[in-house]
C-alpha cells in the first residue's frame, strides 16, 4: 500500500514539473542559457559582466518576466541556485 501511494506521489509529481516546462517553452531555453552562462564563466569574466549594460535581447526577457508574474516565478525558481552558488564561490555574496 505504501509502495502504491509512493508511486502516486512521484508519478503526480513528475506529471505537474511537465505540465509547469510546458507552459513556459521559451523559459527553459532563456533559464539553461543562464545556467550555462554563470557556470562556464570564470569569476573575473562575472565580475566584469556585472558592470556593463544589458543586451537588447537581455532587456526584452527581463521586461517579460516583470509583467507575467508566474514566467518570473519560474525563472526564478530554475536559476537561482546554480547562479547563487557561482556568485558564493566568486565572493560576490557573503
């Protein structure tokens, strides 16, 4: 019985993730090329990225994700660890 209801959980779990990666297809290609970004980039290329202005492209996403609530929630929610950790080990937060 407990076997069966793990596997009801799990099988919820994975069936609403895909329902959530579906809503949003472009946010998976802007989040994993964030994630990518930040975990490729060495520290001194992060600290002289922080001072330069934003692409147009830049501009435009994160427009999108001031006005649609849920795409920010998810951006967020997708890239905030790997990006937190890198900034961690770079002494960009304490």
């Amino acid at each position: 019985m407990n076997k069966r209801i793990g596997g009801v959980a799990i099988l919820s779990a994975v069936f609403f993730a895909g329902v959530s990666f579906a809503q949003f297809p472009v946010l998976d290609m802007v989040a994993n090329k964030v994630v990518q970004k930040y975990q490729s980039a060495t520290c001194e290329q992060l600290w002289v990225q922080k001072g330069q202005p934003k692409s147009e492209q830049e501009q435009r996403v994160i427009g999108l994700l001031r006005n649609d609530p849920a795409m920010r929630t998810e951006f967020i929610n997708r890239v905030a660890a790997p990006i937190a950790n890198k900034m961690f080990e770079c002494g960009m937060i304490p």
